[in-house]
C-alpha cells in the first residue's frame, strides 16, 4: 500500500527539495543550514555516500529522508544515517517502510550488511532486524573524501595492540546496530 503512496528517490534527482531536506533534518538535528548544504552536497550523487528523499507521490513533499554510505575499512558494508520521517506521519510504519527501501538499495549496490547508530530510537532499529554490535569506522557524507587521500589505509584493523588495554568504563552515548541486507 505505502509503494504507491511514497517514493524513494536519490535526491541528486530532485536538488529542488534539498531546502525542504535541510528543514526536515534540522527538526531532529538542529545545525546551520551552511552546515547542512555542505553535508548534502557530499551526498549529492547516484552512487554512495548518496541521499534519498521520500516523496508523497500526491502532494510532491517531500516526508523522509535517508542516508547510505560506504563503510572506508569494510567494502562489504555500508552506513545508513540520517533517517528521518516527517513528525505528522511517524506511528504509521512508514519508517519501517522507508528503512527497507534503503535496505533494498543497499542490496543493489552490492552491499551484504547495513550499520548504523542511534541515540534515541533503539527500540525502532531493534523492530527492524538490527542488533547491537562492535564500533565500526564510519566517515559518512565524507566517504568520497576518504577513499580519494587512501585515508582507509590508516584505520586498517591490526592484530597488534597499540597500548595496554586498561579496565575503564566507557559510557557511548548511542548505540550501534547491525543488520544483514535482506535477501530478494
């Protein structure tokens, strides 16, 4: 039913929303619009890092927002950031919608597992498939940047610790997810 309601489109496809994408974000995320249109120029582009909207196919608004970009250390792997539903249509499954979509996408551009983090919305993530699991690098809208200075080189895993682990307690702020990609 939601399929021809909404539609997922690369926002590179429809630059004419980008300020209503900023506005959007900037309702859960709040930074300056200058801060903003950086972070979305990054993710102009029809392959990742990339952005989606979500379009109401009958009024043209835009009402979601996604974020999938490659994981630097991890080819196999991506990052979804950035998901947003607008507030007046949040509690109808729409978000569960829009990350399986994503999820969809992600499929189509060759990656096998989804990563992501959250603050706030665990127990959504948590609906969707996604379990806890171990840190990952993730450099988001700047993953284009990364690759192109071979910056993935210096965040190789090794086997060699670099320093005596010592018992501390490390309070994170999020927590962050895993998920496969589901299969067709």
């Amino acid at each position: 039913m939601l399929d021809m309601q909404y539609i997922l489109v690369p926002l590179v496809e429809r630059r004419d929303l980008c300020l209503q994408c900023i506005q959007l974000l900037n309702q859960e995320w709040p930074r300056s619009v200058g801060a903003r249109e950086n972070t979305l120029r990054k993710s102009l582009n029809s392959i990742p890092p990339l952005s989606y909207v979500l379009i109401d196919v009958k009024s043209e608004k835009l009402v979601g927002h996604a974020r999938l970009c490659p994981l630097p250390t991890k080819p196999e792997c991506c990052w979804i950031e950035s998901v947003i539903v607008s507030n007046n249509l949040r509690g109808r499954g729409l978000g569960s919608w829009l990350m399986a979509q994503v999820e969809n996408e992600a499929k189509k551009f060759g990656f096998s597992k989804v990563y992501l983090s959250s603050e706030n919305k665990q127990a959504f993530y948590k609906k969707c498939g996604y379990l806890p699991c171990e840190p990952v690098l993730n450099v988001g809208a700047n993953a284009t940047l990364f690759k192109k200075f071979g910056l993935e080189q210096c965040f190789a895993a090794s086997d060699e610790p670099l320093y005596d682990i010592v018992e501390t307690a490390v309070q994170q702020p999020f927590e962050l997810l895993a998920n496969h990609v589901p299969n067709s």
